[in-house]
C-alpha cells in the first residue's frame, strides 16, 4: 500500500504557483471558463488512465507551469471531444433554407420538391432537425453529443437556469486552482519514484486557493472538503455527460455564453 506524504508548508509547493496569476479567470466568459475546466479534465484524465500514472508532454500544463494558467484557445482546439459538432434545426427554418435554393439559377430544383415534399410532411413547426456538422469526428464523440444534444431538448430546458449558477459555484470555490494542484500532486508523485501519494493538507489548500479569503461560504480549512474538494471531485468523475451539456448549451445561448463567469446570477 502506497504511503501518504503530506505537504504542509508553501515552500514545498511548486514554484510556479502563484495566486495572483489567476486573477485573470474574473475577466473569462463563461463559455470560456467551462473550456478551461475541460481542459483540465482531459489533462487529468490522461494521468491517471490505465494501470499506471503516467505524465504526458502537455502544452496545456507547460502553459499552467509557466505562470499562464488561461491556457490559449489554439491549445484548447486540440481537444475535438469539446467541439460542438451537433446542433437542431427547426422545421420553419429548413423550409425557409429549402425554399430559398428556388432563387439560385444553379440548381435542378430536385432538391427543393423533396426536401420541402418531406418537411410538409412532417411533425410540424415544432419539430426540429438534427444537423450533424462535422462528420468527421469521432463516432464516438459524436454518439455522446447526440445523446447529451437530445437529452437538452427534451428536457424542455428545466435545467438551463442551473447552469450558470453551477458554473459561478465552479468559479467561486476556485475549482480551476485545485484542479491544477491536484494534478501538480500526481506529477510530483511520478518526480519522488511514484513511492507516496503526495497530499496537500487542507490547511494550505486554503490558504493557498483563498489567501484573500472572499468566498463567504468558506470559513475555514474545514469546510474546504465539502466545498472546492467535493465538487472537483463530483466534476472529475462525470465530465463527460453534465460539462459538455453545459458547454453545449451556453454555444447555443451566446448571450449566456458571453457573460463573465464572475458576474452574479
């Protein structure tokens, strides 16, 4: 059985870390908040899969490591899992789209009989069509955001008002901070010969993520493991399924999508 070391001085954090670099993450959309969680998942994800740990060359933890925390949109594009590939039509704009090819001198007109043939023919206004835009992707992924997609439009949208609270409490309990060291603590682990599972105690876990201490829920060190601690955790073990509906979501909601993470709801 693997052994605990415990870190309990700032010292013996890495040196890299800075609070003050994450500042910046107040300034994030909320579309863009919930890509970096992601990113971190991945990341995560990538560590401890399989029998082993095992680090891999990361662009997005050399830019974490190197004082940018925001990891840039180029290194998020990598992940193809977080692009929205599948979205709906409704059945007014598709007759809309269908009879518009009537304008264009260069078609044969088959398309528009039918098309518009099948779309009179069908549910009615409020039946919509799903558009997959890239097919190139992962069937897999794509599978996942049908099923998340489907699963968003069916539930006549009784969890959308959650969403931006959920992201604000990720923001709040500074989910992204703890993501980082918890995933420095499995890379330190690999750096000391894999021999003791490195744990950062509480006590400097808070006062290392809330050295300004503005979360008014947060007390004390204490209450850390029911807080940042607990919902990390709830958010590394179903990423998939709740995240990439939220992101789905505030893609197609850019009003949302646009509003910064740190503001109120």
């Amino acid at each position: 059985m693997t052994k605990i070391q415990t870190i309990k001085v700032r010292e013996e954090l890495p040196t890299w870390f800075d609070f003050e670099h994450y500042k910046g993450f107040q300034y994030l959309t909320r579309y863009d908040y919930i890509e970096q969680i992601l990113v971190r998942i991945q990341l995560y994800n990538e560590v401890t899969d399989g029998d082993e740990l095992f680090f891999p060359i990361s662009e997005a933890w050399e830019s974490i490591t190197s004082s940018s925390p925001i990891v840039t949109t180029s290194i998020r594009q990598e992940f193809v899992t977080n692009q929205i590939n599948v979205r709906s039509l409704t059945i007014s704009d598709a007759l809309h789209i269908s009879s518009s090819y009537e304008t264009l001198d260069d078609t044969d007109g088959d398309f528009d009989i039918e098309a518009t043939q099948y779309l009179y023919e069908s549910t009615g206004f409020n039946g919509e069509i799903l558009v997959i835009e890239n097919t190139t992707a992962p069937i897999d992924v794509l599978l996942g955001q049908i099923r998340s997609h489907l699963e968003l439009r069916c539930s006549n949208n009784k969890k959308v008002p959650q969403f931006s609270k959920q992201l604000s409490s990720m923001y709040l309990k500074r989910c992204h901070i703890y993501l980082d060291l918890l995933i420095w603590s499995l890379q330190e682990r690999l750096v000391r010969g894999n021999t003791h599972t490195i744990k950062i105690s509480q006590k400097l876990l808070y006062q290392t993520i809330f050295p300004d201490m503005t979360y008014k829920y947060l007390e004390s060190e204490k209450q850390l493991e029911r807080t940042t601690i607990s919902l990390t955790r709830d958010i590394l073990s179903k990423p998939t399924s709740h995240l990439t509906q939220m992101q789905h979501h505030l893609f197609t909601k850019p009003e949302v999508a646009q509003q910064l993470v740190s503001s109120k709801v």
